[in-house]
C-alpha cells in the first residue's frame, strides 16, 4: 500500500558555486531551459522549477572554490558529441580530456565555468 508522505520525487539538483548568476546562465543556455526567480533570493539562481517534468538545477553561492574531485555529476544527452562539445566550450565550459566510446554510444567529460565536471552523452541508435 503506498503512503503519499514517503512517496519520494526528485524535483532539483543543488550546486554550490561562486557565481550563481554565472553558472545559471550557461546552465540555461546549454540545456535550452529557462532561468527562473524560485530562488530568487541574494547569494542564489535556480533554471528551470520545480514543477517541470525535468529536474530543477539550483545555484547557491558559497565563499570558497571547489576543491577536489565532485563525487556527483550530471550526465546531458546529446545528438553529437563534437557538436556538443564546441558548444560548451563557446559557452564558456571547458573539455576535461576524457572521452569514452562504448556500444551504447560515446561520452565526454566536461567542465562548467567553475570547473565542475559534467558528461554529455550521445547514445548509439538501437
């Protein structure tokens, strides 16, 4: 039997930063989604809400840099990796180097402006 109190649904990701503004602006860019003003709070930026079908990305700032390897990524499908990757490079992200060619398709490692690495995927046709 389910119970609505502990039904689980993922609604966001939240992502400390030094320049919210910044990374919701090429966060919005690459994925076509829109900034919005839920977090529309000093310190704070947020692309995309709640109530979409996809998740929201929010931008919280924090007074240091990010330091070592992020134990979660995001992972954006894409038509063509090469593509994608001149892209992002123009929106000011940057190629980690690292690019992996499986069956199920090829996939890069990327950086975002602060350096926070991302994948983005383009799977094989089934």
């Amino acid at each position: 039997m389910s119970d609505e109190r502990t039904n689980a649904s993922w609604t966001g990701v939240t992502i400390d930063c030094v320049d919210p503004a910044r990374l919701a602006r090429f966060w919005s860019d690459l994925l076509g989604r829109p900034r919005t003003a839920e977090m529309d709070a000093p310190g704070w930026a947020s692309v995309g809400s709640r109530h979409d079908t996809a998740p929201r990305l929010t931008f919280r700032a924090v007074p240091e840099a990010r330091a070592g390897k992020v134990r979660i990524h995001l992972d954006v499908s894409v038509g063509d990796v090469e593509e994608a990757r001149r892209r992002i490079e123009a929106l000011g992200g940057s190629w980690a180097g690292v690019r992996h060619d499986y069956d199920e398709g090829s996939v890069l490692t990327m950086c975002d402006p602060e350096g926070n690495e991302f994948c983005i995927v383009s799977y094989a046709e089934r």
